[in-house]
C-alpha cells in the first residue's frame, strides 16, 4: 500500500485516457458545423421571434418580449425601433410572427388576431384569426393572407383571408393524434410557407411522424410527406418517450420542426430540429443535405424560424438572436 501511496504522492494521479464518442449515425464532424457570417441582432432575453427586410431593404425584427420591432439599415446597422412595453398605446401585445403586404406595410400574428401596421407605427386594422394562437403568417400572389395557428375546437388548421380581414376559406384536415382536445390543437399546429407557384406548404411542428403537407392556393391538397434522416429518427423517437409523460395531468408535446424557411432559388424547404440542426429538403420530401448550424460563440442556440435572403440564411434564434449565414 506505502509504495502505491509514494507513487501517487510524487507523480500524482493520472487519470486514464478517455475514449471519443463516436457520433450517432448521420451526424456529421461538429468541426465543420457552420458559423454565421455576423450577427444582426444581439437578443438579451428570449423574445426574438422573427426578421423580414422592407421593400426599402431595412431588416424589421420582432421581439415578443418587448412588443416591438429592432429596425437595421440594409448594412445591418441599427436605425431604430417601433413600438415597444413603454409605447402608449401599442397595439402589440405578444407577437408571433409577420411580414410585409404588397402596400409595403407590416402584417402581424398577435396572439389570436391579425394587425396590419403601417411602418410608422399606425394601426391601420386588425381582424380575428379564430385561432388560439397564431404560429405563421404568409402571403399569396393575390394579396390574400395565409395564417396557421392552433386550431382548438376546430376541425382545419389554415386560414385564408383577403387583406382586409374576410374569410375566404379554411382547410387542412386536422391529424387525430390524442384524445385530449388541447393536446391533439397543439400537436396540429404548424408553420406555412408559400412557394414560387403560389402553392402553400404547411410544416406542422409537433406531428409524430414529422408531416408536412402541400396545399393549392384554392386549399386543395396536393401532396404530404414524413422526411426520413437517421438523426430526425432519434429526435422522434426521444419526442415519443416525451409524449408518454404527463405534467398537470396532460401529456407533454414535443416539438419536432421548429423552424422552417422556403428558398424560391433553389424550390426547396429549410427545416430545423433538435436546436441547431437543419435539413434541406426537396419539394417531396427528400433530404438534401444535413447541417450543424453553430453560433459565433457558445451558448445556448436554436434555430426558431428561418428565412432564406438570396444566398443566405437569416436566423432566429429565440435566446440568442439574429443571424447571417451563408447557405451551406
């Protein structure tokens, strides 16, 4: 025992060579994960929710938690803010998501209503969307506006009005996953996107398995699909395990897509899962490509919502903030 003792005490302890990981199948090596470009937006809460650039190329993005809009010139410098918790009146109250009509103004999901915005700050309308809370708001050739929400006690999931406020149409068969009312809204709702043939795409965020469906611009559907890659396969099977606990008597929902984007380029739709991971997916649902997506330093980061600029990715993240990447 002295001799081991005397060992120790002259050389110390050396702990014994770990042995690597190996990666889960799928993922690639986190050295060549891709880095942004910049950061447009620094977040110092979680309310960042979502970017779109003006028609005058100024980059607009939403934070829920102060009710505003952060406003960049096209260089990414900051030119100012609208609204905010200390503006008398605003009429934002938790904001989800927006964009911009063919007037140029500002169209946003507060909670269950739609508001239009003229870009200094006027009301100029708003309407019930007969959701319980609206997820994504996108718009068709027509002007018309596409909106998708949780749609509880209710049998569709997307909406159609015309700008200013009538109800054309609703469609999108709910998925029966659950027994309980509230639990199956959530598990329904999704994202939409418009593609460049005026065809809605609908990501629905917590289906298991992962669905996205396409939809004319009459509400006719034309096609859905479950995206298949080794690692989204762990993801939904993790979601699985979740979904079989309860809390307050109710089970949980595990979210599988969180944020997705459309790049009319290339026809094809961005989609992340797992906080940093991204897939590019054909118009059927083929997997691309698979990509790590990293901040420009650690910490917490996950990609909410995406839209694709060209040759880059603007990325939301709710805890960290915005930014640039090229596309990978």
């Amino acid at each position: 025992m002295w001799p081991v003792l005397l060992a120790l005490a002259l050389f110390g302890w050396q702990e014994p060579p770990r042995q690597p990981q190996p990666r889960p199948p799928g993922m690639p090596d986190p050295a060549l994960a891709k880095r942004p470009t910049r950061q447009l937006a620094i977040e110092s809460g979680e309310g960042t929710m979502a970017a779109r650039r003006a028609p005058d190329g100024r980059l607009f993005v939403l934070n829920r938690t102060d009710a505003c809009f952060w406003i960049y010139d096209a260089q990414g410098k900051p030119a100012g803010r609208l609204f905010g918790r200390d503006t008398n009146p605003n009429p934002l109250r938790r904001p989800e998501d927006f964009l911009f009509d063919h007037a140029g103004n500002l169209v946003v999901g507060d909670i269950t209503e739609v508001k239009v915005v003229s870009p200094t700050g006027d009301l100029l309308r708003k309407f019930d969307s007969g959701f319980i809370g609206i997820r994504s708001i996108a718009n068709l050739r027509s002007g018309r506006l596409v909106v998708s929400g949780i749609p509880y006690k209710r049998q569709t999931a997307i909406s159609v009005f015309e700008p200013d406020g009538t109800l054309v149409m609703s469609f999108g068969p709910r998925i029966n996953m659950h027994e309980d009312e509230a639990t199956n809204a959530n598990r329904n709702a999704g994202l939409v996107l418009v593609d460049r043939y005026d065809q809605i795409l609908h990501v629905f965020q917590a289906a298991i398995p992962p669905t996205i469906r396409k939809y004319s611009a009459k509400g006719e559907m034309l096609g859905a699909w479950h995206p298949q890659h080794p690692l989204l396969n762990f993801r939904v099977e993790r979601g699985r395990l979740a979904n079989q606990e309860f809390r307050d008597g109710r089970p949980l929902i595990s979210v599988i897509f969180l944020g997705a984007g459309y790049d009319r380029d290339e026809d094809c739709l961005w989609v992340s899962f797992a906080g940093n991971q991204l897939l590019k997916l054909d118009t059927n649902g083929n997997v691309l490509q698979h990509s790590l997506m990293f901040p420009l330093s650690e910490g917490p980061f996950s990609i909410y919502r995406l839209h694709v600029e060209g040759p880059k990715l603007l990325v939301v993240s709710a805890v960290s903030g915005l930014f640039e990447f090229a596309k990978p």
